[in-house]
C-alpha cells in the first residue's frame, strides 16, 4: 500500500498567499465593478531593465545560431555569470567569496526550502517570528518538528522579533544548529547592524550551528552603515550559507533568477562528529536534480552588473523606495506605527487590532490588498505588511482610499 508523507498533513491547509488570493478572487466575484489595487505579496509590477532585455534577446539570438548555440550548460551557473556575482556583490564590498562558491538557481525560494534536505533530520531549529512561511513549512514536510500547537511547531525554537526588540531577534539562551536570518526582513522591512550580526556568527561558532542568511532584499539597504551581506562579518565564512535572488533586484519574479553562496571553509558533521563540505554535498545535490537556469536569462542577470545596467537597477529599487516613503509617511499620518519602508520595500505597520480583521476591512472598503501579520506567524498579529510593490500611480491611489476607509 502506497503512503503519504504525514508530516504534509501537519501544514496550514494552504500557503498564506494562496489564502489571500482566495479572498480578494471572492471578493472580486461578488463584486465585479470594483477595481483592486494589490499591495500585498511582493511581487514586481515595473519592465525588466533595458540592459536586461537587450541581454535576453542577444542569448536567444545566440541560441539561433549553430555556431553559437547553447545545450545544456554548467547545473553551477555560467562562468561568466558567476565571476560577475563574486567581483561586484562581494569582492567589491571586502568579502572572500570566489565564483565556485557560488551556485545560480531558479529562485531563492527553491534554495531556501531544499538547502534543508542535505541536513539531519534531528536537527535544532532557530526561526524567526513573524518569518517567510517557506522556511517553517519545508522543515515541518521534512518532518523536524511536531504538531502546530496554538500556531507554533514543537521542535523549532522561535526567535520573536516585535518593537521591543525593533523586530531584530536576540541570540537564544539555548543552543540551536540551523538558524534562519533574514535582512532586510521579510515581511519587517527591519535590517541588522554589523554588531548585531556579528553576536549570531560568534553564537554559531560556539554551537557549531549554521546560518541561512536570506539576503534578497539587500539591493534596497541606502544606510552605508548596514551590511548588504553575511560575509561582511569576520568569520561568517565558516558558519554562514547567504541566498540572493535578482527578483527584487531586478525584477526577475517572472524570469527567474537567483543564487546561493556556500563557502568551500563551511562544515557540518557526520554522526562520528567527522567534518562535511557542505559546499560538496550541495554540489552532489544541485547537480544531481537540477539542470540549471537557462542561458539568456543567465546573460539578462549578468548584464545589471554592466555600466549601463548599475544605474538602471538603481533607478528601479529607487523608484519602489519612493512608493515605500509615501506609503510609510501616509501610515504615519494615519496614527499607526510602523518600521521598514527605508532600507526595505516593504513597511510593517501596528494595525492594533486582529491583522486578518484588518485585511478584510481594507479590501472590501477601500479594495486595497496587504498581507496579515498573522500570517507571518504569532508574533505578526495586529500587524500588516504593506508592499511598494506597484505603480507610483496606484501606490498614490492606495493610500487615498486607505485614509478614507480608515476615517
């Protein structure tokens, strides 16, 4: 008799977004005159960079050509990809990592849930609270943690992030092997100093525990005091995993790209305590059930690291920055706290009030999408993240048909 991995039967009935878009698609239905303005998952709404589309249509030129013409290529990314990453993302910023530490993927998302699957299934948990779901829901399918009680997992260690702490977590009292950061947060909009990175890679050292460090929003941070990367931290080499997606970057969600640095110095250990590559046993991994991302979406990546395509790529998170300091300035007016919107295309506001209460009254009174807090996990009720995600046309609108509803 066939059976089904029971620890699928322990998650949310679905995903938060598919939740969300369950309700504004019902909505819509009874109420078909309405327009919707969605500010709420993180998607892009802007046109690729020109660079990138003059890059993506010169691969496929290429590809049209037999003398140029591309099979399959490296499951690692291209060479010249990859040398690219390593030279302007951390080379530039005083970081060691070389280009065959680095693997190109189809999105941070699919790195952040199977980087998993090369540890033990015993392992400890430190997750943040509120948190991307992904990282809680892909240990709960591996089957490191027990029931959902009162909307928590026994078995993960939860790091509570709220205003008392500016929504940077602590350190725990106990120890923990793999530990989630991410920074610019998602769904806060909260960063992390240096020094505050720098007491989680001294913690990971003393458990021999490993960070995820989710980076795919660093390309938003403007205080040239906050780090854009793990590696920025002196010994973060051998304690720390950093994913980057050119999604937000570069308006990628639809293209798809993406990649994860893991240093050849990182170890895990086996159950005789003997010391692992990790950067060989991912290697074994993505070689073995990936087949990479395709050339001209790799030759578009690569072009925002040109001449032309830096002040392009600039002038887009620019432009999503500008919809963040309305929407935080018009949040503020409102009387309602908030954090993010500065380093963070996203803001994170103190509703006061039940966040999924507070996501019905926005869609059916002002026909505004954000995302509720609660589904970010316990610590995010009575909160919405708000997403600057949109037109600067439509952010405007957004936020006139907020205050109105709010009044």
């Amino acid at each position: 008799m066939i059976r089904i991995n029971e620890n699928f039967t322990k998650l949310k009935a679905s995903y938060l977004f598919s939740d969300i878009a369950k309700r504004v698609a019902a909505f819509q239905q009874a109420n078909p005159e309405r327009s919707i303005i969605r500010l709420g998952i993180g998607d892009v709404t802007e046109p690729l960079p020109p660079v990138c589309v003059e890059a993506l249509h010169a691969g496929a030129d290429e590809l049209s050509r037999r003398a140029s013409f591309k099979g399959y290529g490296p499951e690692q990314g291209y060479a010249f990809l990859r040398e690219a990453i390593a030279q302007h993302d951390f080379q530039a910023r005083g970081c060691k990592i070389e280009p065959d530490e680095i693997f190109v993927s189809d999105g941070s998302k699919c790195d952040c849930g199977n980087i998993q699957e090369i540890f033990s299934a015993d392992i400890r948990l430190a997750i943040p609270d509120p948190v991307y779901p992904v990282y809680v829901d892909t240990n709960v399918m591996a089957g490191r943690t027990g029931a959902n009680v009162d909307g928590r997992y026994a078995g993960i260690t939860y790091l509570e992030s709220n205003a008392a702490n500016g929504y940077v977590p602590a350190v725990p009292a106990v120890a923990t092997d793999l530990i989630y950061l991410c920074f610019p947060n998602n769904p806060t909009g909260a960063v992390a100093t240096k020094a505050q990175l720098a007491a989680w890679v001294d913690y990971a050292k003393r458990h021999q525990a490993i960070i995820l460090f989710d980076a795919a929003y660093e390309a938003y941070i403007r205080n040239p005091e906050i780090p854009h990367s793990i590696y920025e931290i002196e010994g973060a080499r051998d304690v720390a995993i950093e994913f980057r997606s050119f999604s937000k970057t570069a308006g990628f969600t639809g293209t798809r790209c993406a990649y994860i640095v893991i240093p050849k110095t990182l170890v895990a250990y086996d159950a005789q305590g003997r010391p692992t590559p990790i950067h060989a046993l991912w290697n074994r991994r993505h070689t073995t059930k990936f087949n990479g991302v395709s050339y001209p979406v790799q030759k578009a990546a690569a072009a925002i690291y040109s001449d032309a395509g830096k002040p392009q790529i600039r002038a887009m998170t620019d432009y999503y920055l500008g919809n963040a300091k309305l929407i935080r300035e018009a949040v503020a007016k409102l009387g309602l706290p908030c954090v993010g919107g500065d380093n963070s295309p996203y803001i994170w506001v103190n509703v006061g009030r039940d966040s999924w209460e507070f996501f019905d009254l926005l869609l059916t009174k002002a026909g505004v999408v954000c995302t509720p807090g609660a589904g970010f996990g316990k610590c995010g009720e009575g909160h919405v993240r708000i997403s600057s995600f949109n037109s600067r046309e439509n952010v405007i609108a957004a936020l006139e048909r907020i205050a109105a509803a709010l009044k």
